[in-house]
C-alpha cells in the first residue's frame, strides 16, 4: 500500500499509505488474529470454581460470548482495512491514467483542497458509517451467529460453560421436535393472521373515518378531526395500560357495566378466543386516527373534476367510491400499507402491554395464546436464556418480513408507475 502513489511521484501520500498499511498489519498480528481464531473455536477452557483447602477460587477461562464478540469486531475492521486497501489500488490508479494523459499528478495541497471541496460529503458520510457498521450491523451478525450455536440455559450459559457452534441444528429442533416445533407454527400462524387483520382493520377503518368527514354537509369537521387524532396523540403504552384496566375480567368498569344491565361479563383478557378479539379491537382503536391522517391528506389531493365528471354521467356514490377514491388512496399509500403490515408482525406493544401473552397456553413452550413470534422471542431471551432458539425466531421474523415486502410493493402500481409523482 502506497507503492503507486510513490510511484506516481506522490511522496507524502505514499508515506501515509505506507504507515496506515504496517499499523494495520501490526494491529492485525498482534491482537486481531487471536480474536479472529477465537470467533472460530469459540474458547477451550472453560471458568470454574477451584477449591483451596476450605475455600473456592475463580479460575479464568474462556468467554465464547466475549470472543465471539471480539471476532465480529476483528472480522469487520479487517473488512475496513481490504476496504482501504482497494481505495489506494484505485487512486493510484487515477493518479496513473492521468499522468499517462500529460497531466502532473496533483499536489498535497490540491489533494487536500479536493478532499476539502468535492470529497467532503465523504468524509462526512465515513464517520457514520463506520459508527452503523460497529453499532447496528454488528449486532445484528451477532443475532445471527447465535443461531448456529448451542448459546442457551440451562448447560451453555457463560462463563461456567463454554458455547459450541452446532449449524443448522437450532433451526432443525425448532422445525422438527414436536416441543419446539408445536409452538413455532401455533404462534406463527396467529402471528399471520393478527397481522392480516390488523392491518386490513385500521387501513380500511381509517378510509372509512376520513371519508365521513369529508362528506359535503358534515359541520365541525376540525372537531371530528381532533376528536379521532386523540387516540393517537396519547402515549401508546398510556393507552394499553388503561385499556387494560377496563377489560379487567373482575374489577374492570366495562365487565361491571355489563352486569349492571345484566348482561354479564365477557372474559376479555382471560379467554384464548376473546383475548384475540380484544387486541384486535384495542389496535383499531391506536391505530385508525393513523390511517385516517394519510387519507384526508391523500383525498385533499384528488381533483375535483373527476367527481364532477362522474356526477354528470350519473355515477353512484359507491361507483365513484370504487373507480376514483379508493385506486388514489391505494396508489399513494401502498407502500405505507405494505409497512403497517410489516409492523403489526413486530407489534410487540400492543400484545404484551395488553395481554402479556396471556392466556396461558398448556401445549406451547413458553408462550401464551396471543404471542407474535417478537413477544415469544422477548420471553425466550430474558426470560428462559434461550438464545439460540431466540435468534433462530428473529431471522425467521426477517425473512417473512423481507420477503413479503419486497415482493408485494414491487408488485405495486407505486412501483410500477413511481414516475407518475414528480
């Protein structure tokens, strides 16, 4: 590194090439290697207690967590390095096509003056970058690493024991054994549906709720508006917790107004079947005002003609609902749709303010009637330490997620016809 720009006559540059290249080879022999040879065998030596005539002493050993978190961060500064690397093959590179041409290679200063002026988004832009790459993509590598180990209570817990890397073995047990595999598809599959109807149930609830607001005759409308934009303006957990409380089974106003007019109560929160309806209700309630914001700014936008044209040709209120509202709204919140469904699969404040999970569930492992597949990893991770089967679920969750969306809104007419907005 930096032979090409002495070569190109670029002394300083090359210096500095050169004294970046041997700190970084140093860096790498002395410390980087072992960590990267730590990220393979994870530890030999486990930590254990060593008796000393009555006493017991610690006795050092081996953190596979800890070296598997070393190896990631030796792993991606010698990708930082290659990385660098390429950058001097490629400026050199430059330098030489220009000289070739009859240009004299450019100076310190105007190399400084360039990184000044054109390249100073760059190095602006390199700072953060680096900082997402330690801070956000070395965790989520991390989460994925642990999926292919033995990571988990009650016999792999560092320091006292040491952590096995055992490849697609987490992801065959949670899709084969029946203990694992039960609760996988059991939640999976009211993971889907909730939401399914989630997103159908606000989406089209706030349509419904903007379009009555809309309506030629109807006064007050910034009333109605600000009366329906409450919900949301409230904190969410404020409103879970509360909402909670007034479906309480026992002391709950909602289940005492009921027997009050001696309709009795209706177990909402301890029954598997109603539990389910009562967060479905509940997230209309959170989540309408949203969908009913984008839509009166989305019907704001139609024009006025096109309703004009079809009150001419004697169009119904519906037909005009069908050919111009409805094809509008989805043209422009298609993707926001596409999103809210990927949200309501990681919902995890609605279910586990509300229900926690619950009710208890006798043939799931660790996980109640109304968990997602995010609130049953939250469960396996600080609360049974089964890491590995936790990691397994989050990038299960990931590639659903991923896939749907991709698929669906490059199927979209937003994607097809996004030269439409300008």
């Amino acid at each position: 590194m930096g032979l090409g720009q002495l070569y190109n006559r670029q002394y300083v540059k090359g210096a500095l090439f050169l004294l970046a290249e041997a700190l970084g080879i140093y860096f790498i022999v002395t410390r980087l290697s072992a960590n990267l040879a730590g990220l393979i065998t994870l530890g030999d030596t486990p930590a254990h207690l060593e008796k000393v005539g009555r006493l017991y002493k610690n006795v050092p050993g081996d953190h596979s967590i800890f070296m598997m978190i070393y190896g990631l961060v030796a792993f991606l500064f010698l990708a930082l390095f290659i990385a660098f690397y390429i950058l001097n093959v490629r400026d050199a590179y430059t330098v030489g096509r220009l000289r070739e041409q009859g240009n004299a290679a450019p100076t310190v200063r105007e190399t400084l003056r360039y990184a000044s002026d054109k390249g100073f988004p760059y190095l602006m832009l390199s700072l953060p970058t680096v900082g997402v790459l330690f801070f956000t993509v070395l965790p989520i590598l991390f989460m994925v690493l642990i999926a292919f180990t033995n990571y988990a209570a009650p016999d792999h817990i560092p320091p006292k024991n040491l952590v096995d890397w055992v490849g697609f073995a987490t992801f065959k047990n949670l899709l084969t054994l029946k203990a694992w595999s039960h609760t996988f598809f059991g939640v999976l599959t009211w993971t889907v549906i909730w939401a399914i109807l989630a997103t159908i149930t606000t989406y089209f609830g706030g349509i419904f709720v903007a379009l009555l607001i809309e309506q030629h005759g109807i006064r007050f409308k910034a009333f109605w508006r600000t009366v329906f934009i409450i919900p949301y303006a409230i904190p969410q957990f404020i409103s879970l917790l509360v909402m909670k409380n007034l479906l309480n089974d026992q002391f709950g106003p909602i289940n005492q107004y009921l027997r009050w007019m001696g309709l009795g109560g209706l177990p909402w929160l301890n029954d598997p079947f109603w539990a389910k309806v009562t967060v479905l209700l509940v997230n209309m309630w959170i989540g309408i005002p949203v969908s009913m914001i984008l839509v009166l700014g989305v019907l704001t936008s139609i024009p006025k003609d096109l309703y004009e044209a079809a009150d001419i040709d004697g169009a119904s209120s519906f037909r005009k609902f069908r050919a111009i509202t409805l094809p509008f709204v989805l043209f422009q919140t298609t993707p926001v749709l596409i999103m809210q469904f990927a949200g309501n699969i990681n919902n995890f404040n609605v279910i586990y303010l509300l229900t926690g999970g619950q009710p208890a569930n006798g043939e799931y492992s660790f996980a109640g009637s109304t968990d997602l597949l995010v609130t049953w990893l939250y469960k396996l991770t600080l609360d049974n330490q089964r890491y590995n089967f936790a990691s397994a679920v989050g990038i299960i969750i990931f590639i659903i997620i991923a896939s749907f969306s991709i698929w669906n809104y490059r199927r979209s007419r937003s994607y097809k016809e996004e030269d439409m907005i300008q």
